[in-house]
C-alpha cells in the first residue's frame, strides 16, 4: 500500500493559547453581585492546547507510517524476481545467498586455488563472486519454489510466499515455547532457525508430494513392480550385498619384532608372484592359512568385523586376493574363492530400497522439467544492488 505524504506548504498556525480573544477580554464594568467563575477561561485554552497536541502527535505519527510503507515498498520486501507470477522477493533471494555463501566460499577456495577471506566482489572466471553467489541462490529457489507450487497445488500448503514461511517459523517457535514452558514434550529441537526451519519444511513437504503424486496409476511418480524388478535385473551386483554368501582364504602373515624395514613390501611381491594365497603359506614362517564363508547379511549388523570383511570381500573378483590389511605384529591378506547369491532373498531385502530410490529418480527428474517449463523473470537492476555487505549481514 502507498502511504500518502504530506502536502507541502499547507500548514496552518494555531491561535497562540495564551493570548485572549476579543470576545473574552474582560469590560471595564460588572454588574454588582455577578461573579466570573474562576479557571473558566483556563480550561478552555487547556482544550484547545490539548486538541492542538493531540492534532500534532496524530499527523507525526501518520508521518511515521507513511514513512515506514514506502521504505518497506522499496526495501527488502520488494520484488527482484518470479517464477510462474510467484514473487520472489530481495528479502528471501539475500536468505538463500547466506545459507549457501559458505558452500560457495569452499567451491571457489577449490576451483581457483583461493587463501583467506574470499572478496565476493573480485573476479572469479568471467564472473564476479557475488554473481556466482547469486546465481547459485536463484537455481536453488527455482526449485524450491517449484515445490512449494507443487505442495500448493496437492492442497498441503497455503502460501509459496518467504513471508509466510518467516509467519509460520515464529507461530511454530511460539508453539513449541509454550509446550516448555508447560511442561510438555517437545521433539526435535525446542527452537528453530530460520535455516533449520527451512530445511526441515521442505523435506516434510517433498515425502508428502513423493506419496501423492506416486499413489495415481497415473500418477508422475508412480512406480509399478514391474519397473523394480527391471532395476534389479539391470545391476544385480549392486542390490545383491546382502544376500550373497562369499566362500574365501585368510592368510596371516606374523611379522617378526627384528624385521627388516622392507619386510611388507617384499611379503607382497611374493604374494603378488604366486598363483594364490596356498602357495604363500608354506614360505612364511608362521604363517597360517584358513578358509571360511560369509553370509553377506551381516554387513549392515553391529558387528564391526564382519563390516571390514564384507568392505574386503565385496571388492574382490573370484581368485583375485587383496591389499595387505596390516595389524599389530601380522599382515593379513584375504583370497576370494567363489560366491553365490539368493536371487529371491536379494529381491525381497532390496526391492523396497530399490522403489525408494526410483521415486527420488522420477520426483528429481518431475520438478526439472516443471522448472524448464516455468516462466521464470529476473530484474537484473534488483539483483545489481545488492552487494557483499547485504549477505554478511
């Protein structure tokens, strides 16, 4: 809303209180017996001052309202930019610079081999730092904004607005600040950021649309059985971890307490040169060499060990032996002899995990081409104006 500013010139002087007017100046004559009411003429100038005063404080404080609309029409509030006729605003584009600054700062210490403090206002390629900065911000709320068009739209949000999302952060704080304050059990943290806010609506969000627009037959994210099974029969080894069983030789080499220096590195140039681990074990004084199965289930377990076999194991083609695994006073090496997989077991432990994963494919894959298709507006003079002292605020 415009504010309306005051006329110029206009301006009217009030009678001076203090001085009678005609019609009250006092005449030279009484009538005998007739007495003026004492503080009659008081009052009435108090009256007028105070609604003199009164006048003033109502057009100061009109002033000061005006003042404030029209700061907040070309402040942070104002538009830099749109997507499909959403707004997006000065105040959310400078949110999103400062949460990814620090990203960004590391990205170009990296590429460009930077030290210190970057200069957002130095050249980096062909791009200044800032502008590198605001164009990383601007493609992450495309698509942020896309799926909080898609939320919308399914019905599970009221606003794709920044400043209904900071109205909705506070009434959440004061939610979870009143649930302390009785006593009530408050999960997770007991008061957001902005930041975690963000993060933490926008995953709520993206389960939600993942379940709706997959539950349709026709839904864009509808994935049948039929579509699981072939990403299963597609890479096999990679679902299969968990239900192959690995039969395999163990080597166990002592080091001696006077070995020498090259003692490992001659070791592996003798394991490197036979034909496999059995080979190995009679030259090796101590040596002792087991062969044992493993059922790859364990490997998500609490058992450590059978974590680092199946790290050993699961790398290892049939006959191939592995890299030294050196431990206090031994060296370990490890020989794949065969495997085998439970193709019915692999499918049913990893079918569930395998849906998941191609939900995220199509749901990542449905919000790219809903950002291609958007129509999407920058006001590059908006953008111009803010510089590196608006993200280090």
């Amino acid at each position: 809303m415009k504010g309306t500013s005051p006329r110029q010139g206009t301006s009217r002087k009030p009678a001076d209180p203090r001085r009678p007017s005609a019609s009250r100046r006092p005449s030279a004559s009484r009538k005998p017996g007739v007495s003026r009411k004492p503080g009659a003429s008081s009052r009435g100038t108090s009256r007028r001052a105070v609604v003199l005063i009164a006048g003033a404080c109502l057009a100061l404080a009109t002033l000061v309202v005006t003042g404030v609309t029209m700061l907040g029409n070309g402040g942070s509030g104002s538009r830099v930019a749109s997507l499909d006729g959403h707004p997006v605003t000065r105040d959310e584009l400078l949110f999103h610079m400062r949460r990814l600054a620090p990203t960004v700062q590391n990205e170009l210490r990296n590429k460009y081999d930077l030290r210190g403090t970057i200069d957002w206002s130095a050249e980096t390629g062909d791009k200044t730092a800032l502008q590198r900065l605001e164009t990383r911000a601007l493609d992450e709320i495309w698509r942020d904004k896309t799926t909080l068009v898609l939320a919308k739209e399914q019905g599970l949000i009221d606003s794709v607005d920044h400043a209904d999302f900071l109205a909705e952060l506070a009434k959440e704080n004061e939610f979870r600040a009143r649930a302390v304050a009785a006593g009530r059990t408050v999960y997770g943290v007991t008061e957001f950021s902005p930041d975690e806010y963000y993060t933490h609506r926008l995953t709520e969000l993206s389960t939600s649309l993942k379940k709706r627009l997959g539950a349709d037959a026709d839904g864009p994210l509808r994935v049948t059985d039929a579509d699981v099974r072939h990403a299963f029969d597609s890479d096999r080894d990679a679902w299969s971890a968990n239900a192959t069983t690995y039969t395999y030789s163990k080597l166990v080499v002592p080091v001696p307490a006077d070995a020498a220096d090259d003692h490992a590195a001659a070791l592996q140039r003798r394991v490197a040169a036979a034909k496999g681990l059995a080979d190995v074990a009679p030259e090796e004084p101590g040596a002792e060499l087991t062969t044992d199965t493993y059922d790859g289930s364990g490997s998500t377990g609490l058992n450590t060990h059978d974590q680092d076999l199946m790290a050993v194991l699961g790398k290892l083609r049939t006959g191939e032996v592995s890299a030294p695994v050196t431990g206090t006073g031994q060296i370990t090496y490890y020989e794949l002899d065969g495997r085998s997989v439970d193709g019915d077991k692999a499918f049913a432990e990893y079918s569930r995990r395998i849906r998941q994963s191609l939900v995220e494919e199509k749901f990542d894959q449905y919000l790219q081409r809903r950002v291609d298709d958007s129509d999407i507006d920058v006001d590059a003079s908006a953008l111009g104006a803010i510089n590196a002292e608006d993200v280090q605020q």
